[in-house]
C-alpha cells in the first residue's frame, strides 16, 4: 500500500527520494516522510501529501537545501495507528540513530512490543513499524550484531508482511533492504543505488534492476551490493531491464492521469493483441502460455482469482470462456477463496488477474492452489511483480503504466487478454470455428471503435453536470454486461463518493426497484444483444416509476434511444466484445461527475493503487 524510495550513491539524496515520492504517491497518501543521513539523520515527516512535506520543510529550513548523498522517503497508507505525524515514516530506533520505512504489517507486533517494553524501551507511534525498528536495535544492542546481521535476525523472529529500507548512522556508506509479501525493487547505476517498492521512481537513474524475492534481503553500498536471504544464504542477482518510457509516467498535458489513461485505452488494447492475432487468418499466439496451451484446453474446470475491477473482467472473462470453449467457470473474490478450503484439483486451472501483480488476496489465492497441484495462469500488466514471477505461465497486458487510482485500462486490457485467451482455447479444442474468426476480425477493429467513443467526451460531460449532485446511482446490465454495470458503479464509487449499485437487470424487481424515483439516475447498458428486448421491458418499468434514465445503447438504436432521457451510443460489435467499449462511457461519467464534485480523481480517499497488505 505504501510507497518506499531509498538512494545511495554520489547525488544530493533529497532531490531524488521527494521526486521519487511523488512517482510513488498513488500507492499511499495519508503521510509523507524522509530522512537524510549527513553525519547525522536528518528527518522530516508530516500527516498529508508529499506537497505538504515538502512545504513543511522548506519552511522549517528557511528554503535551506537537506545535504546528504543517502536518504530513503515514505508515503504511507495507514494500517496500525491514524494518519498523523507522528505515525509518519521514517521511524527511528530508541536512540534515534538509525531510521526504518515499512510497508506491510507485522502481525506478531503486539507481542514484540511487551517484550521491548520490558526491556525498557518506549515507544512514540502506534505503528507495528516503530516495534520493528527498536528490534533491530535490540538484537545490535545485545549481541553485538551488524546492523545488517541486525536487521537478518529481527527479520526471523516477525510475523507478516514487510517491504523495508533501514539506514544508520554508524553505517553511512549502507543501505539494506528486504521484502516478504510487499515488493521490493533494486535499481543499480553507475556507482549509485536506489531500492523502491515499484519501478517508477527508478527509470531516471537506471534501467537495470532486481526484483527482491520473498524471504530476500539486500545490503547496498556505494562501490557494489550483496544480495541473500534471511537465512543467510548469499544469492546471485538476476539483473532485468526496465522498458518504462519517462513520458508514461507524465500526464502528457491532460488534467488528470486517470483521464490520460482512458484516452490511453486505444493504444493500451493495440499493445495487448499487437503480435498475438491476425485478422486475415486464423492466427493467435500467446506465447506466455504455448507451452501449456494443450493442458488448458483439457482442463476440467477453470477458477479465476481477482480482486475489484480484476473481479469484474474476470466475470466477463466466465461468460466468454464458457461460450467459446465449454470448459466450466467459476470465479472468485481472491480474499473470500484464501479461507473458505476450496475444492481444487490438479487437473484445474487457476487463472490470476492483477494489474499490480502484488495484490495480497491474490497472491496467497496463487500459493492456496499451487499447494493443490493445479495449473496457474497470471494475466498482469507489472512486468516482473509478483504474479507473472510465482505462476506456471500467463499474459502480461502490456497496458502501460497505470497512475490513476480507480483502474481503466487495466480493465478494457484484461478483458481484451481473456479474450483471445478464449478464442486460443476454443481454437485449440477445434470448436467454434467460425465464431473464432469472426471475433479476430472484430477484436482489431476494437481500438478505432473506442475513438469514436471518446469523440462523445463532451456529451457525457454534459450528462455528468446534470447528475453530480445525485446521492445515490443504480447502474444494471445483463449478461456480457452485467459484469460492466458492477464496474460502472465501482468507478462511481471510488472516485466521487457517490453511492451506487451494479446489478444484473432482471434482479432489480428483486428488491432494487424499492429506490427508483425521480431523483434515482439508472445507467442501463442497452445494446443491441441476445439480452435487449428484456433491457427494454427493464427501462419502461424504470420510467413507470420516474426513474431518470441513462442508456448505454449501440448506434442508430431506436427503441432504447426514444425510451432513455440520455444516451451514449457504442459501435455495434459481436456482443462477446461488448463489455470493451461499454465500459468506456461509465469511465468518462464517474470522471467528469468526480471532478465537478471537486474530488481528487488519481487519489481518492482511503485508496491505494496496489493493495499489498489484507
């Protein structure tokens, strides 16, 4: 949940860690932090945004540069203690000598903290981390330790999870740094380091990393670094090369990343299918998964695991898969399927969707059916995260950066990835042959029917200042877009703090149609499907009841349109691909509604981007 960033090399520290932070801040908000080591630590912190910190100091320092060539920053989405400035990071030892920053949660804190109590230490946060911090001091106290023997030891006897960066007074040519179940990236340059807990802070220094495994510590210093475990045993790094693109981490003259990010969307679905279909045959390739292709096709059933919108492409991805291939599907809440003993066989296959690849639930969903014997499949946009790295195969959606918040792309690229996932299995199993062809024909054409969407920004922003003060929004759809109506309601959700309600059309009689009045707006996606004469009885029951309609309908629609006191039309595609561009006119909404509140859009309250903690 928390962002970490941490420098070591022959640079003014300070200046790179606040950038750093400000790359970071999409995955925590609530406090900033820093601390510089220039003979002595020096740290600063404060309850708020990193522009906060940074104002915070200039005024503490009368505009006077933090001098330092090794520092680390924090910005933290809280979990033990309230978001305040004392339970900022960095933390500090009982001798204020060395600092720590953490992401994750150690779950034994409570019982560390009697016993340091009673060893007379005392504590000024209500943080798990500060607990962690005075035990690395503890163990360099009484055995006469290293700090980073130190750091191995304290790190055996916790419970939980952690991503981490300590630096010390005593050791001012050193950084270390260790992950269990929170990421942990290396950035090795020229004589200088940089540990972060994703890559985007690092590309301005370098492109070559090491992504930390589970159970690993590193020990950097100006002239090299140390790579073992917390058992001690030393490990030889595998050095990756980032293809991140500065400009797509910029937000590329638009107000705001999540609106750069749904104009993205013909691009970033042109990257997930480029090389792996062609329109003009038969051809699907997924080389992330050819060497399991023929095992996924035999497969008695198939799970999928995610977590919010993961979730929900997840649902179409059980409607598309069933149709094409015949294979059962079910899926899962990844929180809900870690705890209730799942029955998984071997001869299933799992499929995890993440677009962070570090989402916790989803992580130990992963571990719960390798422990099974079951095939697991990732389908994530993080090239080297978690996921793609602990699974048998997968398909990177090579989406691009995600900055905002409340995912978009991510979810028209997961879509897009189930579905040609869909149509190798069903190629494979030699069913639905022509469907398979018809769809490859219609998937290239999906980019270019989302610029047509995107030229209605304007009207849907109008659509949006007629209801941005509503209190409460229905949004319903049936099959292929069932799942799009729980997507439209999240993003409302998230976003602008409006509540709002997905449901499958025909369930609205069933107890939701109690809320329709005048002041209930009702977003029906009504395209022309195996579904849209029904849709239709559901908007003329809407009406009869004052309900105020907004209908997503396919273009040259007419019974839908003369219903609906809004619409937004879509260009008519197969319905299987409907759930792509659908979805497009639900971002555009909850956005413009969102901002017309005055919300901040890229870092809604009480959110992260990449849910690394349960």
């Amino acid at each position: 949940m928390c962002g970490i960033v941490a420098y070591i090399g022959n640079k003014q520290a300070y200046p790179i860690v606040i950038k750093g932070l400000k790359r970071l801040e999409y995955r925590g908000y609530d406090s900033a932090g820093v601390a510089i080591l220039n003979g002595k630590l020096q740290i600063y912190k404060q309850k708020g945004k990193v522009s906060d910190l940074e104002g915070y100091i200039e005024k503490k320092l009368n505009g006077r540069l933090v001098h330092g060539t090794i520092g680390m920053g924090h910005t933290r989405w809280a979990t033990h203690g309230e978001p305040n400035d004392i339970n900022a990071h960095p933390h500090t030892s009982q001798r204020k000598d060395f600092a720590i920053i953490h992401n994750g949660i150690i779950e034994n804190y409570d019982t560390l903290k009697q016993q340091l109590i009673k060893l007379g230490h005392h504590f000024e946060s209500d943080t798990d981390t500060e607990v962690l911090a005075h035990l690395i001091e503890e163990y360099m106290q009484q055995n006469s330790l290293s700090l980073d023997e130190a750091v191995r030891m304290a790190l055996n006897n916790v419970v939980g999870a952690y991503g981490i960066v300590v630096m010390s007074e005593d050791y001012p040519d050193m950084l270390i740094g260790a992950r269990k179940g929170s990421p942990l990236v290396l950035g090795i340059g020229d004589k200088e380091y940089m540990l972060a807990s994703d890559a985007t802070p690092i590309v301005e220094i370098t492109r070559r990393v090491v992504y930390l495994n589970d159970g690993e510590m590193v020990i950097a210093r100006r002239d090299g670094f140390t790579l073992k475990t917390i058992d001690n045993v030393v490990k030889t790094p595998f050095v990756q090369y980032l293809e991140l693109e500065l400009e797509e981490l910029e937000k590329g003259g638009y107000e705001h990343f999540m609106l750069k990010e749904i104009f993205e969307q013909p691009t970033s679905i042109s990257n997930c299918i480029r090389g792996r279909v062609n329109h003009n045959s038969d051809y699907i390739h997924l080389g992330g998964i050819a060497q399991y292709i023929d095992q996924i096709a035999q497969a008695q059933r198939i799970i999928i695991v995610g977590c919010g919108t993961s979730w929900h492409a997840g649902l179409v991805g059980e409607y598309i898969i069933e149709e094409l291939t015949r294979i059962p599907v079910e899926v899962e809440y990844a929180s809900e399927f870690r705890y209730r003993n799942p029955i998984i066989n071997p001869n299933d296959v799992v499929i995890a969707i993440s677009q962070s690849g570090e989402t916790a639930d989803t992580l130990a969903a992963i571990q719960l059916a390798k422990s099974k014997g079951a095939l697991i499949l990732g389908i994530c946009n993080v090239v080297g995260s978690s996921i793609p790295r602990i699974t048998d195969a997968g398909i990177y959606t090579h989406a691009g950066p995600e900055i905002g918040v409340a995912s978009t792309k991510a979810f028209t690229a997961q879509v897009t990835a189930l579905i040609q996932l869909a149509l190798k299995i069903a190629q494979k199993r030699g069913i639905n042959r022509e469907k398979v062809l018809t769809l490859l024909k219609e998937l290239m054409q999906i980019p270019q029917h989302i610029q047509a969407i995107l030229k209605q920004n304007d009207k849907i922003k109008e659509i949006a200042s007629i209801f941005k003060d509503a209190s409460n929004f229905l949004y319903l759809g049936r099959g292929y877009n069932f799942p799009v109506a729980l997507e439209g309601a999240l993003k409302l959700k998230e976003i602008s703090y409006i509540h709002a309600e997905g449901y499958p059309a025909a369930e609205m009689k069933h107890g939701p149609i109690a809320l329709i009045d005048e002041n209930m707006p009702v977003v029906f996606i009504a395209t022309k499907d195996s579904s849209y004469e029904k849709v239709v009885n559901n908007i003329m029951e809407v009406k009869a009841r004052k309900g105020r309609v907004i209908a997503i309908v396919t273009e040259n629609d007419s019974q839908a349109s003369k219903l609906a006191e809004f619409t937004i039309q879509i260009p008519e595609v197969d319905e299987l691909l409907t759930p792509i561009l659908s979805v497009i006119p639900l971002q555009l909404l909850s956005y413009h509604i969102a901002v017309m509140r005055g919300c901040n859009v890229d870092q809604p309250r009480n959110l992260a981007k990449s849910v690394t903690v349960e």
